[in-house]
C-alpha cells in the first residue's frame, strides 16, 4: 500500500465528516473530500512538508467547503432547500456518550450550532471535535490566536448560557 493510499484510509471519514457538518449536506460533503484527496494526490509529490499531513487535509478541508459556500450558486441553492440535520452527516455509529443525550438537548444543541456564525462553527469544530490547539486552528484558518479565541469564547458562551437555561427556565429570568 502506498502512502497516499494509507492516507486517504486514515483521514477520509474525518475530512467527510467535518466537510458533512459544515456544509450540511451530505453530496457536498462527499465532492469536497474528493476534492481534497485530489489535492493531495497532487500535493504528495511535491516532497518534503513542514506541516503533517493531517493539519494540511484539515486546512485544505475547510477553505474547500468555506468557498463552496461561499459560491452564487450555493446561496441561491441553500436558500430554498433546507439544511439537514447535522447529526445524520455522522461517519461512525453513535457513541456511549451520544446516546446518553436526550432527544431534547440534541434538538437544543444542534440550535444552538445553527446560531453561530460560520467562523464560530469552523472554531468550535477544529478545537472541540477535531482536538486541534488554539494556535493550529488560527494556522488552519489563516487567523490571529487571538481571533480563535474570541469566536471559541462566544461559541462556548453560547451553548453554556442556551444549556443552563434549558436545565433550569428559571436561570434565564432575573432575580427580583
């Protein structure tokens, strides 16, 4: 087997999953990684990297499905064709921990995702599903650490202020 080959086996399911849930759809998702793959196909022969390939796949990933998003086409497509639920865009089978969340708070979760800013999605992917540090995530999306952190910090915020309030309604309400 050669290394492309050990390459594409070992990232494809993590590229298509991160290009399913920032596109929310799944033929997209699906085209992009090709797209990706083909990139590397290419990039491989060049020689030598400073960066693994892993950090690459995922940075190439990621501008790939920000500029199909960011197409004519894709607006217009998207507007009047609805987002799929993100969760179904899911590579393996459901975790232990994924089946220990109820209906609701995955319905209030995936809300939640769907307020964010494209930016805050991108942030909170890299450096909570992938496991990426702050600093390879600014390398990722070509942005200062700095900006990383503001849109990881709104991102969190958000989801803890949307989850305290849905564990306890009183939370949201002030105190007389």
């Amino acid at each position: 087997m050669d290394e492309y080959d050990a390459l594409y086996r070992q990232h494809r399911g993590r590229i298509l999953g991160l290009c399913g849930i920032l596109l929310r759809d799944r033929d997209e998702a699906e085209d992009v990684t090709q797209e990706v793959f083909l990139l590397l196909h290419r990039e491989r022969d060049r020689g030598p990297r400073r960066v693994g390939w892993g950090p690459w796949l995922t940075r190439v990933a990621v501008n790939a499905c920000y500029r199909r998003r960011r197409s004519r086409w894709w607006r217009v497509w998207h507007a009047v064709n609805p987002a799929v639920d993100i969760a179904e865009l899911s590579v393996s089978g459901p975790t232990p921990e994924a089946q220990a969340v109820t209906m609701e708070e995955h319905r209030i979760v995936l809300a939640v995702f769907n307020r964010l800013s494209r930016r805050q999605q991108e942030v909170f992917l890299l450096r909570h599903v992938e496991g990426y540090s702050t600093d390879e995530v600014a390398t990722i999306l070509g942005v200062r650490t700095g900006s990383v952190k503001r849109h990881l910090f709104r991102a969190t915020h958000a989801f803890q202020k949307t989850l305290r309030t849905a564990r306890d309604p009183r939370a949201g309400v002030p105190h007389a």
